[in-house]
C-alpha cells in the first residue's frame, strides 16, 4: 500500500503539470491563438477547413499562391522564417497571426500546443537544427534552438532563415513568440 501511494504521490505533479501545460487562448495569459477555421461543406474534404473533430485539412493544390515567409518575434528580436510549401505549413499560416506562450523543454526546445490538430506527413530528422520549426504529433509547434540528434518523427513546418542568437533570445525558461505573416 506505501508503494502505490508513493507511486500516486510522484505521479500527480507530473500529471498537474501536463494538464497546465496548454495555455491556449488562456484569459489570464492573454494568449491570441486563434481558433482553427471553422467547419464548412463536405466535413473539410474539398474546402481545407476544420472537418468537425478539431483536425484541419489542407487539400488545396500545392501550387496555391501562399506566402511563406513569417516572422517570428521574441521581445525585440525579430527573425524571418520561411515556412515548408506543405499542408501542415499552410495550415499553421491560416492561424497567424498569433502570439503564445511556449514552454522550455530539454535545454534545446520551445513548444506549445495548438487547441487543434494539423495534417501530417511525420518523417524522422535524426538531427535537428538551431532554428527548426517542427509539429510534434499533431498539435505540438517546437522550435528547436540547439543542434542535437533525435529518433523523434516531426512534420516539417518551416525553418528560421539565420538562426543567430535565437538561444540567447529565447533564454531558459517559458518565452512568449508571436508568429505572424510577413
């Protein structure tokens, strides 16, 4: 009985801390992500909206004029981003612009998730790179701010064009970012 207990007492922190770690469109921290775009005919298939579960579908032909540069603000630090030609990217660029709160993860890695989930086409990088900006699962954005190797799998959002001093603009703990289109 001591060992469950024990195990429930080291757990529970962990589980309160997932829990809080979703800020999205939080009043108390004034966050501005917007919702996913609404639902709309066919349940997303042939519109490229948000087919009714939370999941955003882009089926828009990847010849569709987009701009694929954004700007990726931190205080007064401001880098230029150029996002993939993909449907995860495009459907990352309908959200902006929005400014969030992410979270310091590893020592390499700032992240937040999305109140709704993206289309994905997962690959495995093995290395990461200063400056990636990559969707975990389908809802989480992570920008990397350190080389490192990983057997994660990632979709590829985008990559910041001269990451220079993005470590020592992003600092250690939770930083707030605005993303926004150019």
């Amino acid at each position: 009985m001591k060992q469950v207990l024990f195990l429930f007492l080291i757990v529970l922190p962990f589980c309160m801390a997932a829990q809080s770690c979703n800020p999205t469109n939080d009043p108390l921290t004034n966050e501005t992500e917007p919702p996913l775009p609404p639902s709309n005919l066919n349940d997303g298939e042939e519109d490229g909206t948000d087919n009714g579960n939370g999941n955003y579908n882009d089926n828009t032909n990847d010849d569709t004029p987009m701009s694929r540069e954004i700007i990726i603000s931190i205080g007064d630090v401001r880098y230029t981003a150029t996002l993939e030609n993909n449907p995860t990217a495009r459907a990352f660029a309908a959200l902006l612009p929005m400014t969030v709160t992410m979270t310091e993860m590893n020592g390499n890695e700032k992240y937040y998730n999305l109140n709704g989930n993206l289309p994905t086409d997962t690959f495995s990088p093995g290395t990461i790179h200063a400056g990636d900006l990559l969707l975990w699962g389908t809802n989480t954005v992570v920008l990397f701010y350190e080389i490192f190797s990983s057997v994660y799998s990632y979709t590829r959002l985008g990559k910041i064009d001269n990451p220079d001093g993005l470590a020592a603009a992003l600092g250690r703990g939770n930083v707030r970012i605005t993303f926004s289109p150019q």
